[in-house]
C-alpha cells in the first residue's frame, strides 16, 4: 500500500465544542427514525415489507397521526445523513492530525476501519440489523485514500459520487410512479411472531440468513455515503465548524439554503405519499441535514442553548450511544425483552414518541455520568485500546 505524507492544513488544533453538540444531536435523531423499526410489527424486516411509512395527514388530519407525521418527517434521513458528515469531519481530523506529526497516509488507518467494520459486524448480528458502521467502514477505506489525492481529486469524486446516486434514486423513484399500486402490504406473519414471541438466537439466525437483503441499504446508498464523506471533508477544510466570524457566516448560509430549500421540497416528497419515499430520504434529506448544522451551529453561536451540554456529552461518547440506544429498544420492545412492541400494537404512536425521549434521557444522564470519571465513552475506550500501543488514560480521581 502506497503511503503518503503531507503537510498539515491550516485548521484549528483545539476539540471543536460544535462537533460534539452536533454528533449528540445525530445519536438521537438516528434513534427518532430508528424507534419505529423497534415498535412495527415485523421490526427490521418490516422495512423491507414497506410497513414504516409515515400515515397520511391529509387522509386522516388527526392530531395522533399528524404529530407522527412531523415526528418522522424532521429525523428520516436527515440525522443519518447528518452523522455521515459528520464521520467524514472525523476522518478529515485524523487525517489533519496525522500530517502535524509527520506520519504516513492511510498508514495505521486501514486497522481502524477493519476493527470499525467488526464492530458493526457485531453489532449487525446480536443488535440491529439496519447499522450503519460497517457500510461507514468501506466508505473511510475509500476517502481516506483520496485525502491524499488533490482538491481537483476529490472533488471529481464527490460530485461524480453525487451524481451516480441522484441517478439511480431517480430512476428508482421513476419505476415507483409507473409501476401498478399493489395496495398496502400486511407484514410477514413469520417476522412479527419471531420479533414478538421468537427467541434471541432465532433472532440472531435470522439476521444471518437474510444478511444481503438486511444490507441493502449502504449498498444502494454507497454514492451518498461517499459524497457525504467527502463533504464532510470539505466543510472541515472550510473552517465551518470553527468559532470564527468565517465560520459562522459559513453556517448561516448551510441554514438559508438547507432549510430554505430542502424543507419545502422534502414536505412535498412526504405528502406525495410511498412512491417518493426514496427520494425523500435519500435525495432530499442530505440538504436539510445541512441545514440543521447551520441551524445547530447558529443557535449555539448566538444564545445560550439549554441541553447543549448534554447533547455534547451524547457525541463525545457517540459510538456507545449509538450501539446502546439500539440495544435498549430491542430490551424494550421484542419479546426477548419487556414485548412492549406486541403489547401496545395499534395504541396509536405516542407510546413510540415516549419511548424515544425515556431512552434519549437515559442516554443523555448516563453518558455524563460515564465522563465524570472517564475521558471516554466505554466502546470508544475498548477501540483505543485494541488500535493505541499506548496505555489507556487512567479515570480521573
């Protein structure tokens, strides 16, 4: 493997408090999309079922069902791809680190990716079968190749990513619109008993025998991850995430155009019903992603945000809130737990909107709890261990 050493960018050296709020804000929101998988009949393969669309306010303008409606519009696919951005500032951050040394690139990265990729093989088999660490795993061998490569590089690579992906949801989105409506799909009899009354190792066996299917996702979204990655990369080299008045003019604009266009055009893909879902989410969702940094980021610059704090300390220990989260729901919710999906099914969804902020919150207290005593978060601890020669740093009297 070629190895490349380079001097470092210009870029502020000091932990960037935003990054932290912002990643505390993408666990969370990651869970608003991901706590109706938990709660559906059929759970992770009810996505494949078509059974997780959001109801139709128009048909049915309750307040039950427009609150969920809202509920899911502001998280689907927007804190996903809010989080992709924000491993790409990650990557581009050791990359940056790495150059102030004087070391090699990719050098040792390639290890980290590897054990990234274990950890979301492990957590795809005894978790959660929609994760998203092992497709990030692929897409930062890749990435971390072309940091070394120039800026006309990657930017050939970004847009040409970008347009391969807007292609194929395109075209994706097209064979929806003129392929005859087969109606509304009842979920898979066998998938709602296995998640409701089924045991944990048939859970497990299942998620393997249905591997490709259940991995769909980043393969169909690999172009989205990669220009994703890449904008990270790009908003990072651009001081948007910094504190100075470059900055926060950097994020006022991401807000005006984010938010001012991508609000109104995602409302329309969600109120155009299940033919423009894929659009929505993949499509249209990234640009409202970046509109919520430089909402983020402006509040944050201009008031004092209450719960900022505890949105920081949910990103700092991002990888073990992420992965608990999801174990929680799947405690909470299947019959291998408290069943409370098969419980409550039909109860209408304030039960699911509940579940979603008692988890946030037991999330929120006990990550500062956890860094009260520790610099880090428990399996950011067990990866600086496994990847770092050097001691892990001690708890803190």
């Amino acid at each position: 493997m070629a190895h490349t050493t380079l001097a470092a960018p210009g870029v502020t050296t000091t932990r960037l408090p935003l990054l932290d709020v912002l990643r505390g804000a993408a666990i969370l929101g990651t869970l608003m999309t991901n706590v109706w998988i938990f709660a559906s009949p059929g759970s992770e393969w009810g996505v494949l079922d078509g059974g997780l669309h959001a109801p139709d306010p128009l048909a049915d303008p309750s307040a039950a069902t427009i609150a969920e409606s809202v509920f899911r519009f502001l998280a689907d696919g927007k804190f996903l791809s809010l989080l992709t951005i924000l491993f790409g500032v990650g990557l581009a951050i050791q990359y940056d680190s790495a150059a102030r040394r004087g070391e090699p690139w990719p050098g040792r990265y390639p290890r980290r990716a590897a054990f990234l990729f274990l950890e979301g093989t492990v957590h795809f088999v005894l978790v959660f079968a929609w994760d998203v660490l092992m497709g990030y795993a692929v897409t930062a061998l890749l990435v971390a190749r072309l940091l070394a490569r120039s800026e006309k590089v990657r930017r050939a690579a970004m847009w040409t990513a970008a347009g391969l992906h807007l292609t194929l949801v395109g075209l994706v989105t097209l064979g929806d619109l003129t392929a005859a409506d087969p109606g509304p799909r009842a979920p898979d009899p066998a998938a709602v008993e296995l998640y409701a009354r089924g045991g944990y190792l048939d859970q497990i066996s299942f998620r393997l025998d249905h591997a490709l299917a259940l991995r769909v996702e980043p393969v169909f979204s690999f172009g989205l991850l990669v220009f994703l990655f890449l904008l990270g990369v790009r908003l990072h080299r651009a001081g948007a995430f910094g504190a100075s008045a470059h900055g926060r003019r950097i994020r006022v604009r991401m807000a005006g155009w984010g938010l001012g266009l991508g609000l109104p055009l995602g409302a329309a893909a969600a109120l155009g019903g299940p033919d423009f879902f894929v659009l929505g989410r993949y499509g249209i969702a990234p640009l409202i992603a970046v509109g919520y940094i430089g909402l983020i980021g402006c509040a944050l610059d201009r008031f004092r945000v209450p719960g900022a704090g505890a949105l920081g300390s949910v990103g700092r220990t991002a990888l073990s809130c992420y992965v608990g989260q999801n174990l929680l729901c799947m405690l909470l919710c299947y019959g291998i737990g408290l069943g409370l999906a098969g419980r409550l099914a039909g109860s209408g969804p304030w039960w699911v909107m509940g579940l979603w902020a008692g988890v946030s919150l037991v999330l929120v207290a006990a990550s500062r709890l956890w860094l009260r005593r520790f610099d880090r978060g428990p399996l950011e601890a067990v990866q600086h261990r496994a990847l770092s020669s050097r001691p892990s740093p001690a708890p803190r009297p």
